[in-house]
C-alpha cells in the first residue's frame, strides 16, 4: 500500500487536534496546552512553573503518548550526575581505549525531554545541558551527537536562586505558571481524570515525529515582515520596562510568533501573533507588567478570522475582579447552607493564591484586606 502523504494544513489539524485532547482531559490548563504546541512547532524549551500535584507530568506524559516518539523523562537532584542523563560509558569500547557513550534509552535519543524539578541541576551537568538545551548538540570528550530533541520542557516549583542556574533558565524561552484548577471547575477535573483513567493505550490518535519536524521547518517560511516593525518596538518597550531581552533571544522568539501564525494555517505573522511574549518573565513580579505591555500591543490589531485565540485572553490575575467576588462571597455567607459554606471556602482559597500573583502591592492589599475580612468572619462563625 502507498503511503499517505499529508497536506501542511493536514498536519497543522493534526497537532491542533492533539492540543484540543489534551485541553478535555486537563480542564483549566488550556493556556499551558497552547504553549505547550506553539513551543513544540517553534521548536523552542518551556519551563513550568508550579507546586506539586498541579498536573505538570502528567500533562507533559500526555503529550508524549500523542507523539510517536521516544521520551525521556527524569527527576533531577542535585546529586544528579551526567550519566544518569546522557548515559555510561560503553564498557566494551572503554577496554579498547574509547570513550564512547552508550545513549540507548537517555536524553542524547529522545524526541521529547522532560526535566522535572529542572533547577536542582548541580555543576557537573550544567555545561552539558546548557548546550543540549541551547544547540540541540550533546558533546563528550570527542564525542558530538546532534540531538533528535522536539522539545525540552523543564518544570520547578521554584525559580532559579543561584546565579550559576540563571543560564540554564534562561535557555527556556517560555515561560508558564502551573497553578492549582479553579474550584468551580473541580467536578470537571474529576471527570476528565476518571476518563483519562479508562483510558487504552489504542484510543491515542496522534502526529508523528516526522511531522512535527515538517512544522518546525514550516515556521521559517513564515513571513514576519508585516509584523516586525511592531515586533520590534514591544521588545524596546519591555526593555525600558526593565525586562532583560537579549538579542538572542529576541531572533529565537521570531519563531514562536511564527509558531502562532503557523497553527493558525496562515503564512503571514500578524500583531495578534505577539501574544506570545506575555510569557518571557524572569519573575513573578513581572508577569503582570509584560501582559499588561503585551496586551497593550495586541489590542490594537482588527480582529482577524484566523487569529490565535489565545491573543484576546489574558490568564493574569484582575484585582477588580476578585475584589467585587470576595464582597459578594461576604454577603453570602451568612445565609449560605453548610454545603455553600464549603464552596465558598474553597474558592477564599483559590482567590487567595490568585491574589499573591498580583505584582502591584497596592492593588494586592487592596485584594487581601476583604480576604481577610471574610476569613475572620468565617473562623468567628465556626
């Protein structure tokens, strides 16, 4: 039988449908899930960011099994060593006088890499994870292998503290908060896992390695030249707003705005495509100011039937917002059944945590002071 030879658009459906089965099965986690595919057609490292039992591995494993590809996947300590990673030496060769890496089953032979707890990264590993992640390359002693790496994802429930883990940060270009689910949207979690749980291994439809290298030599032939002008005055406006771009990876970002056009079956970037730089923070703190920028330079494109729809959707969180919410929860509690009481102590919660990703102090305080109020309330009620 001939094989079947795809359109691009057909396997552009295909990763898009890919992303649209990941979104059902992890409810709430679909800007994570959009990167997640804008960063594997750029071809470009993400890095999440997130406490414990947030869903960031199993995301991550979901998204191997819809690659038919190798995986490789390690939790790093700091006692990790470059064997652990890369591989042994061949003993058979090292008797002969080579070093010689025995890769089979490691890093150096994986289409996906996923690093967990990636910032426990000890020096011993450093340098060569910094030009695998960087070049694609992994070199040892006179050995150099050019990696069949799609992506590397990297995941920490902190951010680097050690000037020495700076570079290896900043060698993932995007950036994402894995937090815990909205509690509104907990039956709907419940839902998905218990699906996901009865799951087989046959209902996986999927995209090949192949093809998603096709995608990633598509994104240079995408062009930017309409958006560049605009491209070029937000990275000017994010750097006098004291983000550190630097000219590296301002030319690596051209190709995840590409990324976004492509995904969106267009050959030509437009304004919307930007939305992707809302997520090249080096800090909490900056989150809020770069999509507050971002967003600014966004809006001001005419909607477009093949935008990404992700461009008009900003996960940051809104003062006002949860304000107005506390003080209806406020109003509600005194007449709220028991059953209500839990939910409304469930969503205290989760507005609270929303709220500590507020950068401008005043307006977090101006969050916190009914959050507090309401606690207060709740523990005399009790």
């Amino acid at each position: 039988m001939e094989p079947v030879i795809l359109s691009d658009a057909n396997i552009i459906d295909k990763l898009n449908n890919v992303l649209q089965q990941l979104k059902k099965t992890f409810v709430g986690k679909d800007d994570i899930i959009d990167l997640m595919g804008i960063c594997l057609a750029g071809r470009e490292n993400l890095f999440l960011l997130g406490p414990p039992g947030t869903a960031k591995s199993a995301m991550v494993r979901e998204l191997a099994r819809h690659i038919k590809g190798k995986t490789f996947e390690y939790l790093l300590t700091r006692f990790t060593e470059p064997n652990e990673l890369f591989g042994p030496f061949d003993i058979r060769k090292l008797r002969d006088g080579d070093l010689v890496t025995n890769t089979d089953g490691m890093l150096p032979e994986a289409s996906l890499v996923f690093l967990d707890e990636l910032l426990n990264a000890n020096s011993a590993i450093l340098n060569s994870l910094l030009m695998a992640l960087n070049e694609k390359i992994f070199r040892r002693g006179k050995e150099t292998k050019k990696l069949p790496a799609l992506i590397f994802i990297g995941a920490s429930n902190h951010l680097p503290e050690e000037e020495s883990l700076q570079a290896l940060f900043d060698r993932f270009l995007i950036r994402v908060h894995c937090g815990n689910v909205d509690p509104a949207q907990l039956e709907k979690v419940l839902h998905a896992g218990w699906d996901m749980e009865q799951t087989t291994e046959t209902d996986y439809t999927g995209i090949t390695e192949e093809e998603v290298r096709h995608l990633q030599s598509l994104t240079t032939s995408i062009d930017l030249s309409i958006v560049r002008p605009a491209y070029i005055e937000l990275v000017q406006l994010l750097r006098n707003a004291g983000v550190l771009i630097s000219d590296r990876r301002a030319v690596k970002l051209q190709r995840l705005i590409a990324a976004s056009a492509l995904l969106c079956n267009r050959r030509t970037a437009l304004r919307s495509d930007l939305w992707v730089l809302r997520y090249i923070w080096d800090t909490e703190e900056q989150q809020e100011v770069i999509a507050g920028i971002v967003n600014a330079a966004v809006a001001t494109d005419d909607s477009h039937p093949q935008q990404h729809p992700r461009a008009n959707i900003n996960s940051a969180p809104d003062a006002d917002t949860i304000y107005e919410e506390v003080l209806q929860m406020t109003e509600q509690w005194d007449t709220a059944s028991g059953a209500e009481r839990s939910l409304i102590k469930d969503r205290l919660r989760y507005l609270n945590g929303r709220s500590e990703w507020i950068s401008n102090e005043t307006q977090r305080n101006y969050v916190l002071q009914p959050i507090e109020e309401l606690w207060q309330k709740i523990i005399q009620t009790v």
